[in-house]
C-alpha cells in the first residue's frame, strides 16, 4: 500500500509547504482549547469535546490536557482509533445498529471507558447481548430529540421506558440523556440560538422529572455545540459540553452572530487549506489547485484570506476559481490560504495536518481517524 507523504517537514517555511495543504495555526488552535475550557471549567458542568471535528489523536490530548474528561466520538471506528492513541474515556454520541459494530464497540469497552445512545428497545437488547459476551459494561445515553428532528425518541414518557428496559440489563449502566440541538447552532442571531435552546432545556427538565419520579439516577445531559454551548451552560441542567467545530472554526460559524450583532469572535480561525495560484489568465480571474476535493461545500465555498477584492466563487473538482474585482496583487505561484465552509467533512479529505507557528512548520500530525466512517 503506498502511503501519501507529508506535503511538509518540520522547519519549512509556510511558503515551502506543497499545496493544497492542510494548515493549523497553532497559536489559535492553543488558545481555542484554552477558551472553550475556561469557559465551562468552573461551572457544574464537564468539557467533552467532539472528536468528530480533528479526528487526531493529538488534539484529543491536547483539549484533555486542559481539563477535558475525554472525547465524544461519532463512529465505532473514530472510538477504536482514540483508544488506541490512549484516549480512555469516550462517548459515542450516536446510535449504534449492526452486529459487527456492535461486537466491536463491546470489545472497545474492555479497553476504555465507553458510552453510547440509544433510541430503540431493540438495539438496548443487542447492546446488552453484545456486552454479556465480551463481558464489558456499557454506559448508555437515552438520545432525545429536542428539536433537531434527527434520532431520538420524542417524549419523556418514551425516555423513561427505555431507561428502565437499560437499567434491566446487567452489563448496561443507564448513564442519563443526549439532547444536542444541531439544527440551533448556525442560526445566525444570537435570540433565536438562545430561544432554541430554552425550548430544548424545558424539554430536558420534563424527561428529567419523568425519571426521577421513576426512580431513576440521570446522572449526564449531554448536547451543545460551538454556536450554543454558552446557552447550554447557562442552563445548569446540561452537564456535558460537546462542542467540536470551536477548535478550528470554520466561514459558516463565522456567520454567526453575537448577542451585539457583530459576527461571533469568540474563537479564532485556526484551520486552513494553503493553496497555489495554478493559472491567472485573465485580470479577473484566478485559478488555485483546490477544488471539491480539496474542501466540503455542504456549508457554503471556502472563503479567502488577505484580498479583500478577490474571492472564491466556484469549485470544480481540482480547481478554485477566484474571481477578481478590482486591483490584486496575485500572480502565478502565489500560496493563499482559504477558510473552509465546513471544517469536520474538510478534514476527512487529509491525511496530515501540517502545524505554522511564526510562519514555520512545527509539526506534522496524521489526520489519524480520517475515514473511520463506520
Ligand atoms: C451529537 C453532536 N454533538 C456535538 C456536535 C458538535 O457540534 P459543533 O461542531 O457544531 O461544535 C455535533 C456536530 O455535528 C454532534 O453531531
């Protein structure tokens, strides 16, 4: 198997590195993990943070190192990759089905600490099947749907029932509720982020009534991302912050708004694709080696840093084509950097994130669970 090297080594200067690239700022990813942990350390609630979004191992212990309790994981396979860089406390904040990845996330629990949602009597039964052969115990999280209308049962009293069927299980530890609200974290005003997430809280505090007069102990509320975790926190009730996207940013959370109405600043742009001038064959256009394969554009195209009248308008599949409005000083060979639309699928496209301090390679990092999308 041939392996694609680095498109860079340690000591390189940022305009030495081959593109299209990967690129972290290391100053701002640093001080990101450092600011989403001030922010929850000292309140009643705990940091763990999505794994989805760096898929690396060295940020994972990176945002540990600062105070977090471990990782959430989306996949079997990005959990089995975390455990195996030593990450020993994991949360996979999503549902489970199919008897290999159900054997395989029972194994993992021998290994780590391990949680996982449900929202299906059936599943609870296979899980806990699963877990009496491997002999393993499984924390299980009844996911909720408070709003985002994706997986998740849709009432406290359909909450209590399948913790009960949970808490029958020997091997299964009923661990409390998953309510993240997704579809509230790019509303781009700050009230309407705000106004989701307290209908999400009212719903969380009925299940939670629900349980305790069942009897029964919800010890986590685990949801929140970049754009709400403030409300989240702010709730009291949510004690498990899963934010991802705060680490590097990306031109969709950068449409956010503040309560002030400035767009949301509270986290630095830390992740970038470096790109290479290929053609410039007209005044009005140019033309990098980053296209669709270089970027996701679910969220919207890659935003460009540093020429204000010039700007990515359309990606093809190996090519960028920016469109220029007035005088720019880009020519053929020039590097640019781009803000990617959407960072977690943008980084599944790497293999290697290459690390600039001061303008000079510091490190580079595997991407290391890129692809683990089973
Ligand atoms: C279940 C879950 N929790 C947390 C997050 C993190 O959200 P964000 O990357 O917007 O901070 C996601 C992102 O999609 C998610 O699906």
């Amino acid at each position: 198997m041939s392996m694609i090297p680095p498109p860079a080594s340690v000591g390189m200067h940022v305009s030495d590195v081959d593109t299209p690239a990967l690129i972290i700022d290391l100053d701002a990813l640093e001080a990101n993990i450092a600011r989403m942990q001030a922010a929850v350390s000292g309140t009643a609630a705990r940091l763990r943070p999505h794994a989805k979004t760096h898929k690396s191992t060295t940020i994972a212990h990176m945002q540990v190192a600062a105070g977090a309790v471990g990782v959430c994981c989306q996949k079997v396979s990005e959990a089995e990759i975390m455990a195996d860089g030593g990450i020993d406390d994991i949360c996979i904040s999503n549902e489970v089905i199919g008897k290999r990845k159900i054997d395989r996330l029972a194994a993992l629990a021998r290994r780590v600490t391990l949680s996982v949602c449900v929202d299906d009597p059936a599943n609870v039964t296979d899980l806990a099947d699963a877990a009496q052969r491997y002999r393993s115990d499984v924390g299980v999280l009844v996911e909720f749907n408070v709003g985002m209308n994706r997986c998740g049962v849709e009432t406290p009293q359909e909450v209590v029932r399948l913790a009960e069927i949970i808490a029958g299980h020997r091997r299964l530890r009923f661990a409390g509720l998953q309510a993240y609200h997704g579809s509230a974290q790019h509303l781009r005003h700050y009230e309407d982020r705000a106004s989701a997430i307290s209908q999400a809280v009212a719903k969380v505090n009925e299940a939670k009534t629900y349980l305790t007069r069942s009897g029964l102990n919800c010890e986590v509320i685990a949801g929140a991302g970049t754009g709400t975790f403030e409300f989240e926190l702010a709730s009291g009730l949510y004690n498990e912050i899963q934010a991802g996207s705060y680490v590097f940013m990306d031109a969709d959370y950068g449409l956010n708004e503040n309560r002030d109405g400035r767009l949301f600043d509270r986290f630095e742009n830390s992740l970038f694709v470096l790109a290479t001038v290929m053609s410039r064959p007209v005044p009005d256009r140019a033309v990098v080696d980053a296209g669709l394969k270089s970027f996701s554009v679910d969220s919207g195209l890659p935003r460009l840093v540093g020429h204000p009248s010039a700007e990515y308008v359309r990606a093809s599949d190996e090519h960028g084509r920016i469109a220029i409005s007035g005088q720019s000083h880009i020519k053929l060979g020039d590097k640019v950097r781009l803000i990617p639309g959407h960072c977690d699928p943008t980084v599944n496209l790497y293999d290697w994130f290459v690390c600039i301090r001061n303008q000079v390679v510091e490190a580079v990092w595997p991407v290391s669970a890129r692809g683990a999308t089973v």
